[in-house]
C-alpha cells in the first residue's frame, strides 16, 4: 500500500506543540529519488555518500507499527509513537524549535541507521526509551547529542564538533531513564574541550526511588573532551551492574578522563597513546 501523508494542525512532540505530519499506513515511506536502499560502504558512518535527491519534510510523527522511513530530509524532528520503526539513509537537521531530532513516546521504538543529525536541538539529537543506533552521526549540534533511556543502544557511530549554545551546556551522551539495559559500543565520541561541554558520557540515572539495575555497558569507544571525560554525576547514584572495559580516553580532559563509582567495573581502559589512566 502506498503511503498517505496527512498534515495536522498540532503535534504531539515533548515539550511543545508543534506542527506535524502523520504518516499512516504503510510497510515502507520511502523517497524514490533516494534511489532504492542498498547496503553502506564499509566504515560508512552518517547519511551514506552517493544518494540521490532527498525527500523533504518537516516535524512528523510516525504513529503505525513497522514504517521504515528511507532517503528523508527531515527539517526539525521525529516523533516515534509505534514499535518497530526503522528511520534510515536521512539527514535530521533542528529548527530550534523542535525538541528532539528523534524520540520514543511510552508507545514507541526504532531503528535508526546511517542517519546524520545536526543543528539546533534544544534538547538532544536523539532521545527517549527503547531506541538502537547503527553507524550513525551526530554533528554540531547546540546541546546534547543523544540521551539514552532503558532499552537504547548506540553502535557504530560517531558524535564529535558541538556547537553548544551560549551560557549552555552539552553533553554527548547522556545516560537516563532508571540505567536498564543499555549498551554505547564501538562508538567516536569527540566532545570537545572549551565552555559549554560537560562530558562525553554523563552517567545519570533518573532512578525514581529504586536502584538502577543495569546492565549499563561502555565498551570499546574512542572517548574524549570535557570535564571528566566518562562522568556519574553522582557516585552515590548507584548502578548495581555497569561497566566500562576496552575504552581509549584522549588526553586533554578539564579535570580528568573518568570519575565513577567505585562498583562499577573497570577494565583495559587507557589513554589513546596507551598510557594508563589515573586512579578513579
């Protein structure tokens, strides 16, 4: 079945309402002058090199189970309200306006792949519960590059030159929901160094009176910038399963590569040039 693109009056996007477009039903929203999808070039990271023309849109919410949104130029932000979505080979470009780049609703999951996101986000690039990301780039935007609830992951994928807002604060990644479950592997994260940069990784949970059963997992990352590179915001905060193994730190950090609790397990992590990292 084709795909029917209807314009609605307001949305429902967090923080504000927002003009949007609903698309419903259909197995696939795809952009023909994108050409049809075909696997990335090894090490390809963002919005794949050699696409045709993009599709364009502005803020939308996707409210029908399984649509794979392909080949988009999205001008604000997307709303995932439906399991088993699957955004991929788009540029994701906020307006100032619109929260979030991508976010789940309680109802929502997705995909994302070979996505490129930049601009202004006045909260994150991505965001929400229950989200995996697969060699995607986050790029120069204004205040944190991806916040990640219960259920999300972020694989592959590169998140460098912030651009934060003034009197702002960024962050790469931050770590939120009650630390169930998430996985940051195998990832770039260059925050930068400079005002308005807190960390790459900012671990902290929003626990609502419970311990953060985890697991919550760093593993295999190029980290660097910030003032504590990997940072829990409060080491009293505990996570009852998190680990941070086989991660390289950049040197250069404002007050230190890494400050976590003392449970949380450490292992083969060093600085890039290989030397060893200063005690937690």
């Amino acid at each position: 079945m084709a795909a029917v693109v209807i314009a609605t009056e307001g949305g429902t996007f967090p923080g504000a309402p927002v003009p949007t477009v609903t698309l419903a039903p259909a197995a696939a929203v795809g952009c023909e002058t994108a050409g049809p999808y075909s696997a990335p070039d090894r090490g390809s990271i963002g919005l794949p090199a050699g696409l045709g023309e993009l599709c364009t849109s502005g803020p939308a919410t996707i409210s029908v189970a399984g649509v794979v949104l392909d080949g988009w130029d999205v001008q604000g932000g997307i709303v995932v309200d439906a399991p088993d979505v699957v955004v991929r080979r788009s540029r994701i470009t906020g307006d100032g306006a619109t929260p979030y780049g991508v976010v789940t609703t309680a109802a929502g999951a997705v995909r994302i792949e070979d996505v490129t996101f930049t601009g202004d986000f006045p909260e994150a690039a991505i965001g929400g519960d229950r989200w995996s990301g697969e060699r995607v780039e986050i790029v120069g935007v204004t205040h944190d590059g991806a916040r990640l609830g219960d259920g999300a992951r972020l694989r592959n994928s590169s998140v460098h030159d912030f651009a934060p807002a003034p009197g702002g604060e960024s962050h790469a990644l931050v770590l939120r929901g009650t630390g169930d479950d998430v996985l940051v592997e195998d990832n770039r994260i260059e925050l930068g160094d400079g005002p308005g940069r807190g960390s790459a990784v900012l671990l902290s949970p929003d626990r609502a009176g419970r311990r953060a059963e985890g697991p919550v997992v760093v593993r295999g990352n190029v980290l660097g910038g910030g003032r504590f590179t990997l940072q829990q915001d409060s080491p009293a905060a505990v996570m009852t399963d998190m680990s941070v193994t086989d991660n390289r730190f950049r040197r250069g950090a404002g007050e230190g590569p890494l400050r976590v609790s003392r449970r949380a397990v450490l292992d083969n992590n060093t600085y890039l040039d290989g030397g060893p990292l200063p005690p937690r």
